[in-house]
C-alpha cells in the first residue's frame, strides 16, 4: 500500500474505500459518547468516515510523520488536523496518534488515539 494514498485530501470515497480489507476494523479507544469506539467493515468504515468529515468543512492535515516496526505489516503515523465545525461554528484541532495494520497492501486495522475533550468542546 502506498500511504501517501491516506494522506491524500482529494481522495474520492471510492479510493478510500479500497485502502482497506472486506473485514476492516477501525478503532477509537477514547471516543466518547456519542461517536463509536470501534467500526467494522469497509463499507461501514467509509460510511462512518464520510459523515464525520461531512459535519465539518476545511478539513486540513499536516506534520504526517510515519514510524516502522520490526513487523513490516504494521506502522505508527502521527499527524495533526483541523476544521471548522459547521453546527458550533468552533474550531476543531486534534493531534493524533494511529497504529495501522496492513494484509496484502491494504489496511486491515487502524487504532486511532486523540483527546476526546477536543472533539466534545467543538462539536458538541
């Protein structure tokens, strides 16, 4: 798989979709009420990954920084994004920290940490 692919802003739901696996699993260990701790599935990941990015517009990431394992199947990235919340009119910005795991070039699991108190003061 080609990470750049999950960077890629003008990626198409299409394309997003096929970075990952059938039986994908997306997790959010921090993720509070009401947003979910885990997804399953590649439709149901890219579902879910439309709307949040729907409830939000100028969406920007940046300072990706890529870290590998001795397993070549699985690597750290950290970045940093932002938008602006159309239902608050807030600011969003979070850093996050995410471990994806990779089967036959595609994403089979992503671990996604952020601070749950940002999500909540800006979208909520």
């Amino acid at each position: 798989m080609h990470l750049a692919m999950f960077t890629d802003s003008a990626m198409t739901r299409e394309a997003y979709a096929n970075l990952w696996t059938e039986d994908a699993v997306h997790e959010y260990p921090y993720a509070p009420a009401p947003y979910s701790k885990q997804v399953e599935g590649r439709d149901a990941i890219t579902a879910y990954i439309a709307n949040v990015t729907q409830s939000a517009t100028n969406w920007s990431f940046s300072n990706f920084a890529f870290s590998a394992t001795s397993d070549p199947d699985i690597v750290f990235v950290e970045f940093e994004g932002s938008s602006l919340v159309t239902a608050t009119g807030k600011q969003y910005k979070q850093i996050y920290v995410g471990r994806i795991t990779l089967r036959e070039g595609k994403i089979a699991n992503y671990r996604e940490f952020w601070n749950p108190s940002w999500i909540l003061d800006a979208f909520l």
